[in-house]
C-alpha cells in the first residue's frame, strides 16, 4: 500500500461539490487529493505521514478571491496604511507617524507619502481637506487614495506640484472637490486623480515584487490559495503588475493560483485590443494567467459617479440632474466586448449602479448574437444596485454575479452617503444576492481588497446575516434587505467552487475531490455547528497549496 504524505481526519470536511457532500477524512500525496471519505482513510496512514488532526473542525477547499487587489494593497502594507483608523484625528496620527518614519528620499518616491485607505464615512460628504492634511504634512507632497479607490485626499503641496487651481477643468471621468469659489479643497475623484498620481514616481520592480509577496502572505492568511487580480494595468498610483506576476511564477515565489484582468484603458478605444492580446500572451506563464480583461463601466454611488437609469436625489427626496457617469461609451462596449469574446478573452466588469450593470449585460447579449455561446465565463464584480428586470438576464446570458458580500450590511458609508441619494424603490435594489440565486445565476465571491477586509469569512457572515461580523460592526443597525440573504453553503460553494469557476479552475481546484490540487484551509470551528450569527468569529488556522503548507497561525 502506498501511503499519503498528509491525512486530515477527525472532523468534518466540507467538500463543496455538487451535492455539498460531507466526509471526515482526506488524504494527499504529491499536492493532489488521492481519498476522501471516513475512517477507512487512516488507512493511507504511514511512519511518514504527517497526521493533521482537525479535532472537530471544518475543512473546506481553499477559499478563491474572484475580485481582488494584492499588488495594492500589499503598497498599502508596506506604505502608510490607514485601515486601522476611523476618524479624521485618527488619520492625521497615522499619517504624522508614518512621516516621521519614513523621512523623504528620492528612492522610489518616498519624497511623496503615499498609502491609503480612510473611509469616507469619517468626514462629512465623504470629502476631507487638504487643509487638514496640511498641518501634518505642510511640505512634503501627499496622496492617499480612500478605501475604495475611487478618491484621493491630497495636501496642498500636492495640488501646487500638479498645477491644480480653482481654473483646472474636471477632467471628463472625474471630479475636483471644490469650495464655493470653486479653489479646490483636497478630494479628487476618479479620474481627477490622475492630475496628481501621474507625477508620482513609479515603485522600482524590486518594490512590486515585495508589495506582491506581502498582498500573498496577506491573503494565504485568510485561507485564499487563488483569486483573480481585477486590475493588471496603469490604474491609479499602480504601474501594471503583469512583469511583477510573470517574475514571481517563473522563480516559483507565486503560490497562489491567479487569472489576472487586463486593464480596459477608459481613455482609449478599440485600438487597445492588439495591445490586450499582446500582452496576454507575454504576461501568462504557470500559476499566472492574464486571460481576462477588466472594464471599469462606472465608479461608485457614495460620489455620484455609479452609473444610474434614473438621477440621484439631492438627500431631500428631490431629483438632481446627474445620473453618474458610464466611464465606456455603451456604444464603444458593444463593439468592444464581442470582439473581446471572439478572441478568447473573458470579460470582468466593475459595475456598481443599475445603469452600468445594464450596459454590461446588453454588450454580452452583444457578444453572444454575434459569435454565440462561448466559455469565456464573463462576469460583474459588486452589482450594487440591480433592477429588477436585469436579475433573470444574469442567467440567460451566463454572466456570474460576482459578489462582494461584506458590503451588503448597513453602515455609516450606507446610511449617510447612499441611501438618501438612491431614494426609493432602488434603495431596495442593493445588493440581490438571494433573487439572483434564486433567479438561477452563477455567484463567485470576492473581496475587493485593499477596500475592504479580505477575511470570506466577515463577508460570507454577512452574505447569511445580512449584518456585519463580529469585530467589522460600525454601529448598531438592523438586518439589511434580509430578503436578499443566502445560505451558509451557497456562500461558501460561491467562495470556493463559484470562483473557481470563473476563474477556469474548476477541473483542478475548489471542491474537495480525489484527482483535485491540495488548496485547502483548515478552520477554527465548524460554523455550521452553531448560530449564524457567530459565522464571522471563525478564523482560519492553516492554509495548504497543492498540500504545502502556506499559512499556520501562530
């Protein structure tokens, strides 16, 4: 008999496969799973085993981030990071203390301090000031991207350097925050801030490569063995990341198994696709592959940028004039994405408003009239606010609703910036995961991080409870939508086998079964043994790739 090289036994084991079916055991040898089952798998036990005794805790497959940003937020680790604060005096001791720290040099832009990752709900509008931020940082030039991306706080200092006045123009993809005279006071949103992180200098490849391998440890901890990085291009303060992944497949420093989507330059036109294709084919080797292109269709409803059918309220129940901005021309995505499709190419769309999610879903229809029905598995990361009469087209068209599902809760962000400004009924559009379930539609799960956590299990909580998990609460608020919950097991198959599915590593990795890779995370608990509302407390103890151990606590 030949034995396994691990055995996991003693507690149950969530496999993830189409029947959800469970087990006790499960043995591997050469990184593949070779028996999954009962007692009868001790049997593969071995002098050379090395027995994991799971002790009543839950196996699952390793967890798959279909939407998600490492290369960033491994920056935002190594640089000034705000996620621990929460107020604007929080913040400003944050970023003082990094200064002084790191003191300004000219190597990779440290002149500049960068980092991110504040809150919007932390100031009132969502917009800080660089006045404020000028009393820590009076000379040296900032720029600090908020959690989501979509907006920068910036210093004077960095305002002057770029040459922006109460006389610069919004750019046509963004906005300068301005006073009443129109002098700018610190914000940039979306595609205003390229005015000022054009300037800043790009991190040398040795920097990437460390942002990556820290975003990688960072998320192995979580129990993520794969994900798909939605932006490999020259987006915000990033230079494109497809160098960094190709280096790190090649000398093996990769562990995680990554699709990357190939950024969909806004400024540009179909002329980008020769581009696409070539760099697909340079950027793809082993774990790494760039098969994928990611459309940023709209920005995000809390600065009026997602993209509406019908205008934001102006907080008082009063239509406005702005129905937020479709960053692509629909017209220009109805000939780009059915070309996309015919080049094999799939298609990753940011789409936060009912407009945009719209738009996305009529240039697959596009797509599929045109060349019919492929295997490119497009799909819509966040789908915040969905009509209703777009829910049934997500299965029609074969799109997955990619979920970022610890946004699905109420918080300061969601009561005092969105709610008043989408008015009813689409209030209650948010975040549908139950009628897309029910309506028969793919789910995959992803985080979005470095916007928020990346822990599955805070979001799968929140995909069940429709509440924070314990810890990420931002105040006392009842369920939201508590129609639109879904099951424990249908939020675990969307962060595991879903994911895999969209990522095309479904034949090879998440669920439990013999012939699969060894991608597996080891939890604290078996959630299913006790209330809902303890979901979130589990916490991940040790993550394997191909039966190699990543990640163990302590």
């Amino acid at each position: 008999m030949t034995h396994a090289e691990i055995v996991f036994h003693g507690g149950p084991v969530f496999t993830a496969d189409t029947v959800r079916s469970r087990a006790s055991a499960v043995a591997v040898s050469g990184g593949r799973i070779v028996a999954v089952g009962g007692e009868e798998v001790r049997d593969l036990i071995g002098p050379h085993t090395e027995v994991v005794d799971l002790s009543g805790r839950l196996l699952v497959p390793g967890f798959q981030d279909a939407h998600v940003h490492p290369v960033s937020g491994g920056l935002e680790l190594l640089r000034c990071d705000l996620a621990d604060g929460a107020t604007e005096a929080e913040y400003l001791d944050l970023i003082a203390a990094y200064a002084r720290s790191h003191p300004p040099t000219e190597e990779d832009g440290s002149e500049w301090v960068l980092g991110g990752g504040w809150a919007m709900s932390a100031f009132p509008g969502g917009t800080p000031t660089a006045a404020a931020l000028d009393r820590v940082l009076p000379d040296r030039p900032a720029f600090l991207p908020n959690r989501d991306g979509h907006g920068a706080w910036v210093n004077s200092a960095a305002l002057r350097r770029a040459g922006i006045d109460r006389d610069t123009p919004d750019p046509a993809d963004g906005r300068i925050e301005r006073d009443g005279d129109g002098t700018p006071t610190g914000t940039l949103h979306e595609g205003a801030m390229s005015l000022v992180n054009r300037l800043i200098p790009d991190p040398t490849p040795e920097f990437l490569r460390e942002a990556l391998l820290a975003g990688q440890r960072y998320l192995h901890a979580y129990g993520i063995t794969a994900w798909q990085d939605a932006i490999i291009g020259d987006y915000s303060d990033l230079v494109d990341q497809g160098e960094t992944y190709r280096r790190a497949a090649i000398d093996g420093s990769l562990t995680g198994r990554v699709v990357g989507a190939l950024w969909w330059d806004r400024g540009s036109g179909l002329e980008q696709i020769p581009s696409l294709v070539e760099r697909r084919e340079r950027y793809s080797h082993g774990r790494f592959q760039a098969t994928s292109v990611k459309v940023m269709q709209d920005g995000v409803a809390e600065n009026f940028t997602a993209a509406m059918l019908e205008p934001y309220h102006d907080g008082h129940g009063h239509p406005t004039d702005n129905s937020g901005i479709s960053f692509v021309d629909p017209e220009v995505l109805r000939e780009a994405v059915p070309r996309l499709d015919a080049l094999g190419f799939q298609v990753h769309f940011h789409a936060i408003g009912d407009r945009a999610v719209r738009e996305c879903l009529d240039a697959v229809a596009e797509a599929i009239a045109r060349n019919g029905r492929g295997d490119n598995r497009h799909h819509i990361a966040h789908i915040q606010v969905v009509h209703p009469d777009d829910v049934p087209r997500f299965r029609e068209l074969g799109v997955a609703a990619n979920m970022q599902s610890l946004w699905a809760t109420l918080e300061p962000q969601m009561v005092e910036l969105t709610l008043p400004f989408l008015g009813a009924p689409r209030d209650a559009w948010q975040y549908p995961f139950g009628d897309l379930l029910r309506a028969g539609a793919v789910l995959a799960a992803g985080s979005d991080w470095s916007v928020s956590s990346p822990n599955p299990l805070a979001a799968i909580h929140t995909a069940v409870n429709r509440q924070a998990a314990p810890g990420y609460e931002e105040g006392d608020y009842e369920p939201f939508l508590p129609d639109q919950a879904i099951d424990l097991g249908t939020s675990l198959v969307a962060y595991t086998a879903g994911s895999a599915w969209v990522n095309h590593l479904e034949r090879e990795t998440g669920t439990i079964e013999v012939g699969k890779y060894a991608d597996l995370a080891v939890l604290d608990r078996d959630p299913f043994a006790g209330p809902a509302d303890e979901i979130g407390t589990a916490r991940v103890l040790e993550t394997f790739v191909d039966g190699a151990r990543v990640y163990a606590a302590g």
